[in-house]
C-alpha cells in the first residue's frame, strides 16, 4: 500500500510546523515579540499564575529559538525574574517545583527550558488557565 493510499498517512505532520502551531496558540493571549525579539506581555500574562507566568516565558524563549531570534530556547533565573516582571524567590521555588514535575530541565547551556517531552504538558496548562480567566 502506497503512501497516499495508506489512511495512517492523514496523522503525519511535519514536527516542526506543529510545534511552531502549538507554540503560536500557547503564546497568543500571553506575549507578542517585535521585531528585534523583545519579549511584549499582553494584559492576559498579569491573570496567570506564577507557574503559568515562568512557563509561559520559557515558551516565548523556546519560540524566538525556533524563529532564529535567539541562540538558545534557555533562560536562566534572572533573565526569567526580568522578562516575567515577578519576584526572585517566586521563580526560583517556582522553577524548583517545575522541575520536580518534570516541566522543565537544565539545558545543556545552565539555562532553563520546556524539553520536547513535556511540550504538550506545557501547552495544556497554558489552554487550562485560558479557560478559567
């Protein structure tokens, strides 16, 4: 059986062209880039939780990536404290409590990042707090 004829065909996607999908409907309430990368919050982001806030940050960092505006998807604590606009101590037991369930990880630079694993974990927190605001 050929490709086009094999019905299993209609559940390929390209990886990349999902992701970037699932990024943009994450993002879209949250935060805008300009042209030069820099992060815009909509009025939205303040509604989020503090999980949400960090997670939401470190989408952006991941989109920006994919976009060639950024070297790295990693954020470091402090690049997270002041691009989120939120307390230190808050992000780092945030960032504590996201790693312990497996949110994040240390990327290979010391930053941190959303890994691929837990991308649609990621985006389902995201689309849950769009729903409860």
């Amino acid at each position: 059986m050929n490709r086009e004829m094999n019905p299993l065909a209609a559940l390929v996607v390209g990886e990349e062209t999902l992701a970037d999908q699932e990024l943009a409907d994450a993002l879209m309430p949250y935060v805008r880039f300009t042209e030069e990368a820099q992060l815009l919050l909509e009025p939205a982001f303040e509604n989020l939780h503090s999980k949400e806030k960090v997670l939401c940050v470190l989408l952006a960092a991941r989109a920006l990536n994919a976009l060639g505006k950024r070297p790295t998807s990693e954020l470091r604590s402090k690049e997270i404290i002041e691009l989120a606009g939120m307390a230190d101590g808050t992000v780092h037991s945030t960032v504590k409590r996201l790693k312990e369930s497996r949110f994040i990880k240390k990327g290979g630079q010391g930053g941190w990042e959303v890994p691929s694993h837990a991308l649609r974990k990621v985006v389902d927190a995201l689309d849950q707090s769009k729903e409860e605001s």
